[in-house]
C-alpha cells in the first residue's frame, strides 16, 4: 500500500522547539502502522513523559493523537518537530482547542417566582439576607454539564452569550446559584450585582426533579456527562433544532437525539452510531417506560454512560467527505451481508 500524498515534514513544524510537553507534534510517517500512514495521524498531542524535554535520560512521549483521541506512547526520536499552528487545517484547530481549553464542571440554579414567596429573585446577596437568607427550597436545576471555563466571570459570560448545549433557564443573573463541583474551588456560589459569594446550599433541598442525565457529543470533542431539564425546549438546545430519535442500542435501553435536518444544515460529520453516520451535536439519554407502559426518557446509568464514552470516543472531523461515504458504502454492504446470510 502507497503511503498517502502530503504527508507532513519539517516545513509544517516550527524551527528550534526542542521542549515537548504540552505541544502538537507530528509523527514521521514510519512510526506509523502502514494504514495509518495518513497526515491527520502524524498530529500527536504530547503531555507528559523524559522524552519531551531533551536534557533528560529517557526519551519516551506520552499523549494522544489528535484525531481520534487515542492514548499512547512514542519516543522522542519518532517525531519530526512541533507542528506549527499557522498551517494546521480547519478540524486540527478546532480539535486542538478542545484539548487545552480549560474545563470547569458546573450546576446552575435559578429561583422558581412560583415558590418565591419573598421575592427575592433577581435581588442582590444583602436583600436576600434580609429576608430570611439564600433559600435552596425556592431553586430549581437548570444546567449541570462540563463548561470551557477557567472561573465564575467566564461562566457568567458563557451563560450570556452562548447558552451551553442543553441550558433550559434565562441568562444567569443576579440571584442565580453557581455550583463549581470540583476543584480548590469546590462549591457553591451566589450571583451578586458584583461578584459572587460564597454560600451554604444545601442541594437537597432543591427541585432537580425533572433532571435528565445524558451524555452530550459536540463534533470535535469528547462525549461529557450532563443534567439538563426534561423539557423539549432543552433537548432541542442540545441538537440546535427540531430532535430526532435514532435508534442504536441493542436492548433499544437508550436513544440518540440528533438534529432531524442535520445534512440540510451542512452540520460537520460527528459521529458514526450503528449504520448512520450522524452530523452535528447530539446526545444520549436513557429510554424508559412510565408505569402506563408509555416510552419515556430516563437517565442514563454510571455504566451506559461509561459504555457510550467509549462507543463515541472517536471523532470523524478529519475525515473527508470522500473517506464519509465510502465508510457509509461499507457499512450498508456489511448490513445487506447479514440480511442475507
């Protein structure tokens, strides 16, 4: 098998970086298994190991490849230099970004007016206090999920500007409670006019009754755990437009929610789930009978959630649209090879 044309060398690394750690490499094409001799596997993101400093005794590399995400070592001889961010494409900086961007697991709580009897919502910490103090019992969840947010400030702009994916509530505010749940910052946090304060909260007491623990999958970036509210308005916010279910678990025990005009709205291919290739963001929730024997939504499980990380742990960005069909191709041939045998 010919290796693939344009396969990276030195003219896509930056001159005389000699230190590794924390940088995108690239990969010489014979470090590489033959059928993975490809440009998009030579980007190598380094994180750790002697090899990546080159005054140390041992030379070996820990990281992951960037396409894919896939964990692994190389020595520090496999590598032709540090890729230069000018000249990376499109999907590689993007897919970059969700590896250093840094991440903040978060909640979000927002005064219910039904139950606020003492109208406090939308008041500062120093009016609430002077009506009887930060009440859990009057919240409801909004949001729970894993943010790129660094501290409060980025939060509060995020919750502003671009409501996460699965954010059902009104643009954080004064009055709304902030949990950082993990962390030296560890907590809970009240929106004041200025800053935030740090409270007691006893979440308990809280209304997360109609909470939905899903597993969301932005192109580009690894699958994430969140809460959001059963309300179709959230699951739409997940997709970006009307939802559609598509059917992948064997024990039909779980269903994807994708955007149902994902190949009208040019959405970038995501993920491959069963025979179809899926565009765009989506996600993952429990499928579940009420009492009545209705289909309901459920939360997914600690283990369905561990299963469907590793099941869509692989991103297609990098892929062409060439590579995309002829993986659609394939897929239905073997699915028409089943039904016959």
């Amino acid at each position: 098998m010919q290796n693939e044309p344009g396969l990276l060398d030195k003219n896509s690394c930056i001159p005389d970086d000699r230190d590794y750690t924390e940088k995108l490499l690239i990969l010489k094409p014979s470090a590489l298994m033959e059928d993975f001799r490809k440009p998009y596997f030579q980007y190598f993101y380094a994180m750790s190991g002697f090899g990546c400093k080159p005054d140390k005794l041992g030379s070996k590399v820990y990281g992951k490849f960037l396409a894919d995400g896939e964990n692994c070592y190389f020595y520090r001889n496999d590598f032709v230099g540090v890729a230069d961010k000018e000249q990376l494409p499109q999907w590689a900086k993007k897919r970059l970004e969700s590896f250093t961007s840094p991440k903040m697991q978060i909640r979000i709580f927002q005064i219910n007016d039904i139950r606020d009897s003492e109208k406090v919502i939308f008041g500062s910490y120093d009016e609430a206090m002077k009506k009887g103090g930060i009440r859990p019992e009057i919240y409801r969840q909004v949001y729970g999920g894993t943010v790129n947010c660094s501290d409060l400030e980025s939060v509060f702009a995020l919750c502003n500007n671009k409501h996460p994916p699965g954010y059902y509530g009104h643009s954080l505010s004064v009055s709304d409670v902030i949990e950082i749940c993990s962390g030296d910052k560890k907590g809970f946090y009240y929106c004041d006019r200025i800053g935030f304060q740090k409270i007691d909260f006893d979440i308990e007491k809280a209304d997360r009754s109609d909470i939905l623990k899903v597993l969301i999958i932005e192109s580009g970036k690894d699958p994430y755990t969140a809460e959001i509210r059963d309300e179709l308005q959230a699951k739409q916010s997940v997709v970006g437009g009307l939802i559609e279910p598509v059917y992948f678990a064997r024990d039909d025990n779980a269903l994807i929610y994708c955007d149902e005009e994902f190949l009208l709205k040019g959405y970038e291919p995501n993920r491959k789930a069963g025979e179809l290739i899926i565009h765009g963001t989506f996600m993952v929730v429990g499928n579940g009978e009420n009492r009545y024997g209705e289909g309901i939504e459920v939360s997914l499980t600690d283990k369905q959630i561990s299963e469907y990380t590793e099941m869509f742990r692989y991103p297609l960005i990098y892929m062409t649209n060439e590579e995309i069909a002829g993986m659609q191709e394939e897929t239905e041939e073997q699915a028409e090879d089943i039904s016959l045998t």
